[in-house]
C-alpha cells in the first residue's frame, strides 16, 4: 500500500538478509525519505546500505561505536542526529530482526500495510500512534506482578524482577514528562502497546518521549530481554501519545465485523472482536489479551 501522505523511514538494520527484507517492505509504503542506523560491527553495512540507496531515493545513515544491546539505542540516536532533516508529521519506526523471526516482522508490518484505512488514520489529526493489533498487550500494575508471584516456580523469579526493573523505568519517564511539560494520563499509566517497537508515531509524540532520555547512560551496554530503559521506552511512546490528548490506534490486516444476534433480548450486536465459543474460552481470551505478563506459558 503506497501512501501519499509525506512521512519519514528511521529504521535500525544489522542483519544482511533481514534488512533488505524490510527495507523492500518499506519500499512498498512509497519512496520517502529514510534513515538508516547502523552497528560498526555490522558485517553487512556496506550491503544493506547499497540495496536502501538501490529502492529509495532520499538515504542519510549513522553509524553507531557503541552497541547497546537494543534497537531503541539507534532511534535515539537517529532522532538526536537527523532532528532538524525530519519535517514530516509523521515518522514510521522499524528495525530488523534475525531471520528465524521473520515471521513476527510480518505480524507487526502487515496489517499496518494491508488494512484500506491507514492513509485515513493519518490524516485524522486525533491519532498519535498506529501500530498492529498483533503482540498488542497491555503493562502489568505492580499489584498484578505481585499477584502472579506464588504462582510461579523460583526458576522463573527472575521475570519478576525483570519486569518490575521495566515498571521502575516506565514510572521515571512518566514523572521526567511530567516535570518536563505538565502532561500525565492518569487513566493510562499502565499503557496499551504494540510490542516489538514497529509504530507510525507523530514526529511531536516522538520528540516528546527521547527528550525524557535525560542522558544516553540511560541505555546499558548489554542486552536484556527485559528490565531496561529501551522495554519501558516500548511502552512509554504509546503513553506519552495518550498524555498529549491523542488517540492510539491498533490496526489489523482487514476490518473485520462480527454480527450476533441474541434470541433472548431479540437485539442484533456488532463488534470487532470475535464471540467467544464458550464462557470460559471467552474468559481466557479476555484475560490473555488483557495484560502483558512474562509468565504466561
């Protein structure tokens, strides 16, 4: 789906065959302007830039020293150095990913390039992020971790702690965007993502979440799976949008309605979730899909 609306590519890439996968998905949404960050350590630096300069016609790139163990270190710097080239109202956010989970970089990007709307959705000036319905969650509350703790055998512990260090650094950049501009969400404090960290967000809502990355030491040289400044970053986007009075949207391949029509009240309803096929596999689905739990099996 080719949009027409200008808008902005910052994507990080470091693997050769990944990368240029996305970079032709990228190419489907039109030719606009793309930046690129990169790892001095990337093998496949020289490649992955020949294929963008090959299908675009606007490529600046970065090349970062210092690898920090997640994609969000080369957004920021992305954003930190390309700040004054990017005049669009919108950015749209990628990054690869080994070639084993391809398949996730296409349950993220799909229904954002499939879905008839996406070129409506950005022109409503309601809207502050886009993102797919698909690995849509919701953050736990520290009652909730706390609430599936006895649950759990010692070996797995350590998610607890791990996403309790998440929690801690989503609750600093709420109280950092608070000081910095008075803005707060007092009924989205735990926020409604997308994970994975493959968004269109406005260029503003961006702006507003990296200045709350007071000092680049906020990113540790290792990666973690969870409990760092770059997984409260995933979510934190999605708030700061909600803080600033937007909407976000969650958008699948197609718009799909379900009807039901109920013989006891003789009323006919529609949705755009699924009936469930019993009550307590409704219940499950309701409960799966309604918080972010690193426990779940």
């Amino acid at each position: 789906m080719e949009i027409k609306q200008d808008i902005a590519f910052l994507t990080h890439l470091f693997y050769r065959d990944p990368a240029i996968y996305l970079l032709d998905k990228l190419r489907q949404f039109g030719d606009h302007q793309i930046r690129i960050s990169l790892l001095s350590e990337g093998r496949f630096n020289d490649k992955i830039l020949a294929h963008a300069e090959n299908i675009f016609s606007d490529v600046d790139h970065l090349v970062l020293k210092q690898n920090r163990g997640s994609d969000q270190w080369g957004l920021y710097n992305l954003y930190t150095r390309f700040l004054d080239d990017i005049e669009t109202d919108w950015v749209f956010y990628t990054h690869d990913k080994h070639i084993s989970k391809l398949e996730w970089l296409d349950e993220c990007i799909d229904p954002l390039m499939e879905n008839s709307n996406l070129e409506k959705h950005l022109e409503d000036l309601s809207i502050g992020m886009i993102s797919s319905t698909n690995w849509k969650m919701t953050n736990l509350s520290e009652a909730e971790i706390t609430e599936t703790v006895n649950e759990m055998p010692a070996s797995r512990r350590i998610a607890v702690v791990r996403q309790r260090h998440t929690l801690c650094w989503l609750r600093e950049l709420q109280f950092i965007l608070l000081q910095n501009t008075g803005f707060q969400d007092m009924d989205n404090v735990n926020p409604t993502f997308t994970a994975g960290n493959l968004f269109f967000i406005r260029n503003h809502v961006l702006s507003q979440s990296l200045q709350c990355v007071l000092d680049p030491s906020f990113f540790e040289d290792v990666y973690r799976c969870d409990g760092d400044v770059a997984h409260a970053l995933e979510r934190f986007y999605f708030y700061v949008s909600t803080s600033l009075g937007y909407e976000n949207k969650f958008l699948s391949s197609e718009e799909k309605v379900w009807i039901q029509h109920s013989p006891i009240s003789n009323k006919t309803i529609q949705s755009n979730e699924p009936p469930p096929k019993g009550f307590r596999e409704g219940r499950d689905v309701a409960v799966n899909n309604r918080t972010f739990t690193p426990f779940q099996k």
